[in-house]
C-alpha cells in the first residue's frame, strides 16, 4: 500500500487493539463485566478491520489483466466497504444484545479493579493510535475540517481508522461509566447500559463508513483543485486551444481516468492533432500525476454541440468523430 494509505496508522491501530483485546477479555474473565466482553469483542473486531484493510492495499497493487484493464485498485474500496458493514454492524449487534442480556439479568461486578485498570490502559493505547492516525492524515487534509476530510478522501483507510479509534475511545469512556456507576450504585444494571450505549455507537459508525464507502465503489470524480490542473495541462500551445467537455474517474485512491473532448483548430493536420494529444497528455500526467488512463477526442468547437452537455454522442445528430485514444 502507498504511504498516502495510511500504513503506518493501520499498524498503530492493529497493535493497539491487539494487545487491548487480550486485556479487555482477561479482565472479563475475572470481573463478569459485559461491558468488558463487549469492549473485548470490539477490539478483536477493529483488530481484524485493520487486517482486512492491509489485505485490500496488498491485493489493490495487482498488475492489470486482460479481465481487468484497468488493474485492481477498487479492491481499497471493497474491503473497506465489507469493514463497515461486516465487522463494525456485529460488533454493534453483539454489544447491543450483550447490553440486553445484562438489563434482563443484571449481577454484581466482582473483582472491580480488574475491568477499570484494562479500561484505563485501553484510553492510553487507544490515545496513542488515535494521536498516529491524526498525524498521518494531517498532510492529506489539509485546510480541510475532519468532517470534510473523511467526506471527501479518496483513499478509505484513514477515514476507517479515524473512526475506528474515535469509536473506541467514546466506547471505552462509556464502558468505564458503567463499570463506574455499576459499583457506586451496586446494580449492575448500569454496567448494561454501558455496553449498550457503545452498541449504538458502533452501529451509527458503521452507517456513516458505509455510505461514504458506498460512494467510492460507485465511482467518484476528482476533486475541484485536481480538475482546474488537469484543464490548466491540457489547454496549451496553439493546436489544443480548449476543453468542450471533461469527465474524470478514480479507478482507485491513486488512480484516475481522464476522459476529455478537446478544441483544436479547424486546420489543423492529422499530425499536428496527434503530437497536440501527445503532448496534452504529458502535460496532464505530469501535473497530476495519478492521471493513468487518459482518453481525449479532437473536435472543432461549436456552441451547440457544448451545450449538449459531457455525452453529445448519445443525442441525436451528435458528432460522429472517432475518439483518439491514448
């Protein structure tokens, strides 16, 4: 996986949630707090979504195939879309039954220090995945606020991470109130309500992953800034003298089609035309240089044929010139 991936946020989060894991369900073991089963089962369920991930940016960097032209890189698509719904939806379902089972049936705690001192070492782990996930998505994020980062990257692990430790730190606050209330009250009742408030956590999460994963596997544009490059490359010299219409891709976090009809002069040659393409082209990928599939048609402007919007060949008396693909 590239660097822009995330890796070293992902391999933070696995060996955090690793390591609570084990501790989170020792201390299960020894207390019966269901808070603790349920903190458990979320962290072994963010250990294997950090799996997944690395696995997706592992199988992503696949060369093309003749069944696949334009190679693999969805695949950081799908396998955090199957994070969301898969891994953090059980995880909510069983933290929501579990916080059930125990409003139903509720016991005293016993050998309380157990289930506060994981909780505490929990928070610090958590913090420190969190602090390493913030640091790597800082330089791709830019001006941007966190919401509009994790609404608009293209690349879906960071987002998945920041979630991820977001959820848990909330969730760990929230089993550490129940563990809390559950002892200055003596009902464990409150131990219940805890875990059941961190189902609903993991849930809301999960919808919110979803829908912005949902979203790059349906096939997102570049972004604005991307776009004004790619226009500002491809618009030079004298043959290329415009843009009708543009429309881009990402085939993947780092990779992007560019699909372009261009203005070039009516007098031109067919030789002029093609070194303008070339060149075009080189321009392009040179400022964007994830810009790996591009295509661009010649035509000669005219108002009418612009006004018919980025798919002129699909309304009657479109233009008929063959595409030149590069």
């Amino acid at each position: 996986m590239s660097a822009s991936g995330g890796t070293r946020a992902i391999v933070a989060a696995l060996l955090a949630n690793l390591s609570i894991a084990v501790a989170k369900f020792v201390a299960f073991l020894f207390s019966g707090s269901s808070s603790m089963l349920a903190e458990s089962v979320h962290s072994v369920a963010d250990s294997g979504n950090q799996g997944l991930l690395l696995l997706g940016g592992k199988r992503a960097q696949r060369q093309a195939t003749p069944q696949h032209p334009f190679g693999f890189g969805r695949e950081r698509f799908i396998y955090a879309f199957l994070v969301s719904i898969v891994l953090f939806s059980l995880g909510g379902m069983f933290a929501l039954y579990e916080g059930y089972e125990k409003i139903k049936h509720p016991h005293e705690l016993e050998h309380w220090y157990w289930p506060v001192g994981v909780l505490v070492f929990a928070i610090i782990a958590e913090g420190f995945s969190f602090r390493t996930a913030i640091r790597e998505s800082n330089p791709q994020r830019g001006k941007d606020s966190w919401k509009d980062f994790i609404r608009h990257a293209k690349a879906p692990e960071l987002p998945v991470v920041l979630l991820e430790d977001f959820g848990a730190l909330v969730g760990l606050v929230l089993a550490l109130g129940g563990v809390g209330l559950a002892l200055l009250t003596g009902d464990g009742v409150w131990d219940g309500i805890g875990t059941l408030c961190i189902g609903i956590l993991l849930i809301l999460i999960a919808l919110v992953l979803a829908a912005e994963t949902k979203s790059l596997l349906l096939g997102e544009s570049a972004g604005p800034e991307v776009v004004r490059r790619i226009e500002s490359a491809a618009v030079a010299g004298d043959t290329v003298t415009g843009i009708i219409h543009m429309r881009t891709l990402h085939l993947g976090p780092e990779e992007l089609l560019v699909a372009a009809k261009i203005a070039v002069r009516h007098d031109g040659t067919a030789t002029e035309i093609a070194s303008a393409i070339d060149a075009a082209e080189s321009r392009i990928r040179e400022a964007v240089p994830i810009a790996r599939v591009i295509y661009l048609e010649p035509d000669i402007y005219s108002e009418s044929e612009a006004a018919k919007g980025p798919d002129p060949e699909a309304t009657p008396g479109g233009p008929s010139t063959p595409p030149a693909a590069h």
